[in-house]
C-alpha cells in the first residue's frame, strides 16, 4: 500500500472534498480522484460514498483511518528524526479564537518562530471551535477545557477581562457605578453566535441587552474606538488599543483560559510536543507582559 495514496485518503477523509483535499496537498482534484481510486483498487475496498454533502467513508474506510494516521505519525517522526532534535521545522497548523490569534499569538509565534528558522506556523483564526479530528488543525486553542473527544488538554495561559471604552465615550457618558451600566449602550457578542458559554460575559456582569455586537473580538474592539459605548475586553487586547481604558476594575473584573487541544494520538509526535512546550512558555510571558501595560492605564 502506497503511503502517498494513504495521504491523499486522509485528506478526502477529513475535509469530505476532492477539491478541498487538492487544495490541502496542493494537487488538483483529479489527481486526488485517481489516487482515491488506485487506493480502493489496491485494497478491492470501497472506502468512499459520494452525496450532495461531498465524499463520506464507508464503513470499510472508517476502518482504515487509524492505520492511515499511524502510517502518518511514522512518516512525521521519520522525518524529525532526521533533522535532529536543533530546532522546529516543518510546518503546523494552528486553529485559535480570533481575539487570541489577532492580540497574543502573533508575538508568541514569531518569536518561536524567529528561534527555529525551519518552522512555518498558519494561524487560523475562526470564532469557533476547530474539530481536531478532521485534521483542520495540528492543535486548537479554546475557551473552555473539553468534556469530550480523544484529545490531549493542556492549560496554555489563564487571562483576565475588564469592561472598557473609549475616553471620548467616557467624557461624554460617564460613568458612577455599576448602578449605572443599565444607562449605557453596549458592545459585545451576536446573542446566538455566542458559540462558548465562557463567552458569554455580559449576561455574567448584569449588562443590558447589545446595540452593537459582532462575533468578532478585533471588530467588538473597534466599535468601542469610535465611541460606540462599553464593552468586556481582554487585557491582553488593551495594548493594541491606547485609546481604550478600563471602567470600574475594581468592581467588574473576569478571568478566564485558554485551552490548547490536541488529537491524543499526536501525544507521540515529539515535534509537537515541543512545539506546545514553547507555545506555552511564550504565551505566559506574553501574557504577563500585557496585561501589566494595561494595568497601567487603569480608570478608578
């Protein structure tokens, strides 16, 4: 059995597409088909049903992805061990929320990345959670620790939010107390895209229903610049925002995590494994490092 084709498999598995699939590897869509076929006529097993939804495993197919992602390990710590233990290379892929991959990651990762000139990194930032079993990602960062699923859960860094707003906001609607928040517009997430419930910050604080709300963090964040009204910010965030400050932190302060996931049997794949070590690492430094400088600009 070609371990090409088994590839080629593994990727019409995960993104149920010939054409996503071609795009994964970099190949055209009837390649991928003919790789598919030789493979089905290698083993005389069908391994795909095809449907409007796109290309389903069989039964016969679903039994050979574990083989399939073993043969994928083997090849991955092949090629490690070939390089040597000196540095990262290759490439992962890394599913974030947006408000993490737009304000922490880019820091972290290009100082991992700076450190280990033969790693290539693609940050994937989508308000959602990445499904790990498909391959969409190396590893995920979430907001909440995962009840479910055959994956390996780390903390990667707790973080803290605060309400804040604009100093032209402030000057014109200021604030007294938390009496006072029913008065104020608020800026926050679309009610029913709040895919986490750890997201779900305003009902947790007693503020009044959204006027402006985005499932974006980085466009939550520049309604509040123009003056919008109030809204829960990370930290971590502020700094990328001068013009921001925080609103009553003594009184309305949260904390939260966020989670690195990644599929368990990547658990042996010591490129990984090194590579969430300095994820980890990065992440906490630059964590502290940001939410000091928004210490710094607190409003009383």
């Amino acid at each position: 059995m070609d371990w090409d084709d088994l590839r080629v498999f593994l990727a019409v598995a995960r993104t149920e597409s010939l054409s996503a699939a071609g795009k994964r590897l970099k190949i055209d869509p009837a390649t991928v088909g003919r790789r598919v076929a030789r493979l089905e006529a290698a083993t005389q097993t069908r391994l795909f049903v095809k449907s409007q939804q796109g290309y389903g495993l069989t039964e016969e197919g679903a039994r050979l992805i574990p083989h399939a992602e073993e043969a994928e390990r083997a090849t991955a710590s092949a090629v490690e061990s070939l390089s040597g233990p000196s540095g990262l290379t290759g490439l992962i892929r890394l599913g974030a929320p947006d408000g993490c991959a737009n304000y922490l990651l880019p820091q972290v990762l290009t100082r991992i990345c700076q450190a280990n000139p033969g790693l290539e990194v693609q940050l994937v930032a989508l308000p959602r959670v990445f499904n790990l079993s498909k391959r969409e990602a190396d590893m995920a960062i979430g907001v909440s620790r995962p009840e479910t699923g055959r994956l390996t859960v780390q903390k990667l860094t707790d973080y803290r939010l605060h309400l804040a707003a604009s100093r032209d906001y402030l000057a014109r609607h200021p604030v007294g107390g938390t009496e006072d928040l029913i008065h104020h517009a608020f800026v926050g997430y679309i009610p029913d895209l709040i895919f986490d419930k750890e997201l779900d910050y305003l009902t947790e604080i007693g503020a009044p229903p959204v006027t402006y709300s985005s499932n974006s963090v980085s466009v939550q964040l520049n309604f509040l610049r123009q003056g919008a009204g109030l809204g829960v910010v990370h930290d971590f965030a502020l700094p990328a925002a001068p013009d921001l400050v925080r609103v009553l932190p003594d009184r309305i302060s949260l904390q939260r995590a966020f989670w690195l996931m990644r599929h368990a049997d990547d658990g042996r794949v010591e490129r990984l494994s090194r590579f969430a070590e300095a994820l980890i690492r990065e992440s906490r430094a630059e964590m502290a490092r940001l939410e000091l400088v928004a210490a710094r600009g607190v409003r009383s």
